[in-house]
C-alpha cells in the first residue's frame, strides 16, 4: 500500500464547467472575501447549516475520525483540503477525473485556504483526516483497505455494485459505510438522496424504497478543479456531506457502535420529502447522547498500555518473581539473625561482670605499687 501526502500555498483564479457521470458543476461565484481579498465561500454554504452542522462545533469538529473517499480521484493539493488529506494509490491510480472526488472531500472536511480557514470552503468535519483510495476495478478491495486503516466512516462515489461483501466487512470493523442512493441496494449502506435549498428532492434520483436519508446536495459550494472552489449537485455530494455529519456524531459519541450511530442519524432524521427522512445532526446529537450515556468510552492510551504489557514475554515475569523472593529471603535471613542474637541479655551481663571484674583488679594492684617506692628518709641532724 502506497501513500502520499502534499500540500501547496498557491490557489489558481480560473474555474470549469464539468459533467461526471451526470452530476453537474458549474464555476463558483462570490462577492465575500477574506482581508486578502480571497474569495470566501462560507456564508453561501447553505447546506451545513440545514443539517446542524455549524451547531455541533460548538463541541467537536471531527477530530480524531478519519473518513474514506472510496472510487474517485482527488486533487491531493488543494488549498482547502492540504495537510488533512491522504491519498492510498495502491487500488488504483490517482490520475483520473477529479472533480467528483475533490468535490465529495471538501464537502466532509475541507477547512478552507490554510488551516486557519481565511477563504475558501469548509467542510461538514473541517478537523477529521481524510483517506482517498481512487480505484479502478478494485472498488471491493480499497473498501477493505479503507476499514483495515481504522476508517470510522466510508463513503461511496457509486453502490450499483455488488459491494456487499466488502461493505459487511466494513461495518463489522467499525465503520459507518455511506454511499448515494442510485439503486444498488446495499443493505450495510446508509443511501442518500439529494435535495435542494427548499427540501425537495433535487435531480433524478432513486424510488423512495431504495432511499434511507436525503441531505442537501444541490448548488452547493465545494472544493473545485485548478485548486479553486465550485457549485456541486448530485447524489455522491449530498452522501459526502452526510459523510461528514456522522463523522462529527463520531468524534463526539466514540464509544457508539457502527449501528448505533445509523440508528441515531435515521431516528433523529427530520420529516423529508415523500415522507423520507431529513438528515438533521441536531436531533441525531440527541438520540446518540441518550444512547452513550450508559456506555463508557474506553481509554485508547490504557488500552494500548494494556496490550502492551500482555506481550512482555513470560522469562521476564518469572527473572521479577524471582528476584523479589530472593530479596524477600535475605531480609527475613537478616532480620532472624538480629532477633536471635543474646534474646535473654546473657552476652550483656558477661561482659558487664568482666568489666567489674577487671575494675575490681585494678584497685587491688594500685596501694600495692605506692608502697614498693614510697619509703621516705628522715632528714639528718646538724
């Protein structure tokens, strides 16, 4: 698996009008600019502020969720999307078109020209990492590539195939796998239809039957080609920016399952068109606290420590055990031979009655040796 990473300060001024696979684009337009007279897109981003999404970074952002492009190619040195993308070209080659992919990235995280977001776009989960993985017949194994890197949320450019396999095998290992309702079916895909500014479904899109969600994705300002920003519509959009929604559901509730997290985005769904539901992130936020509530999030960190220490290989365990007893049995060797020297006192009162033994000796000897010289002689007489 090859990754590569790239990021570039410069953005180009020019713009196109492209068609992929229907979805239409057409050059981005506004009169907002930062105070370097960049162009900025923020306040025409509608369709973050229909799903809540401005309201849930009062909390989180995404941090710590990485989400996977599965399908497209994406422009890995776009302004808006450099330093938080990363590009896995090991299931095919990141040369083809990529306006779709650039488009799908900066509607989940892009965070406008430079990580302080002066200019530009943002995305649903401006601080989540992003895992493009362009493929061309390997849509199977990218998905799985995708879950095996930790993804917590995958999204699909295209689900008329038969993915299922691949996708079951997502959800088992954690992730949340999101893809545009075109028919295919997938039981294990959240399917996502798009609609536009009023509410109504916009484009051609699938029966409601084949529908789970609707999402803004019509006219919506994104990440574009030559580096610049864009207008999106079409299905895969309206899933990115779905993709991006649980990605802060994600971040803020980690300790939720895959299904847990689904249930709380259909659950907390608002009233669609055709009675299908309406992605809304406010109502999901509070269907997924009720649920975490009753569920501690585990420390990763400890966890890894734990892991860690069941490696240690078991001669180190038994070279600790050992060393401790041995320690254990000098202390006890030395502390039974301090309590059991003279227990009773004897050695003491020996050598107290050798002391006045000896004292009693010496007096004896003293008056002895002033007699032997004292004799004094009497003076003589004149």
């Amino acid at each position: 698996m090859m990754h590569t990473r790239h990021g570039i300060r410069g953005i180009a001024a020019s713009c196109a009008v492209v068609t992929v696979l229907g979805i239409t684009a057409v050059p981005a337009a506004a009169e907002n600019t930062d105070n370097e007279g960049q162009a900025d897109f923020r306040p025409d981003q509608w369709g973050l502020a229909s799903i809540g999404a401005t309201e849930m970074w009062e909390e989180t952002e995404g941090g710590g969720i990485e989400v996977a492009v599965v399908g497209p190619s994406v422009h890995e040195d776009h302004p808006d999307l450099r330093d938080n993308l990363t590009v896995d070209t090991g299931h095919g080659d990141n040369s083809g078109n990529m306006d779709l992919g650039t488009g799908m990235a900066g509607l989940i995280a892009g965070h406008g020209h430079g990580m302080d977001a002066d200019g530009g776009v943002l995305g649903a989960a401006p601080s989540a990492a992003l895992l493009a993985l362009p493929t061309g017949d390997d849509v199977d194994g990218a998905i799985r590539a995708a879950a095996a890197d930790g993804a917590q949320v995958v999204v699909l450019a295209e689900t008329d195939a038969d993915l299922s396999s691949a996708t079951e095998a997502a959800v088992d290992a954690g992730a949340v796998v999101v893809g545009p309702a075109d028919g295919g079916g997938d039981p294990n895909v959240l399917t996502v239809a798009p609609t536009d500014e009023d509410g109504q479904l916009a484009g051609n899109t699938a029966d409601a039957s084949e529908i789970d969600l609707t999402a803004p994705g019509d006219e919506l300002y994104t990440a574009g080609p030559d580096m610049s920003e864009t207008q999106v519509s079409g299905a895969p959009y309206a899933a990115a920016l779905t993709a991006g929604g649980i990605a802060l559901l994600r971040s803020a509730y980690p300790q939720l399952q895959p299904e847990q997290v689904r249930d709380a985005v259909l659950e907390g769904s608002q009233q669609g068109p055709g009675g299908v539901p309406a992605l809304s992130l406010t109502d999901a936020q509070a269907q997924a606290a009720g649920v975490a509530q009753d569920i501690p999030v585990i420390d990763e960190d400890l966890a890894d420590e734990a892991d860690q220490g069941s490696q240690i290989p078991v001669w180190v365990w038994f070279a600790a055990v050992g060393a401790v007893l041995l320690f254990g049995i000098l202390a006890l060797v030395m502390w039974v031979r301090r309590s059991t020297r003279d227990p009773y006192g004897v050695e003491a009162e020996r050598r107290e009655e050798n002391e006045e033994i000896a004292a009693a000796r010496a007096a004896e000897e003293q008056p002895a040796r002033r007699q032997k010289g004292g004799r004094r002689r009497k003076p003589r007489k004149g």
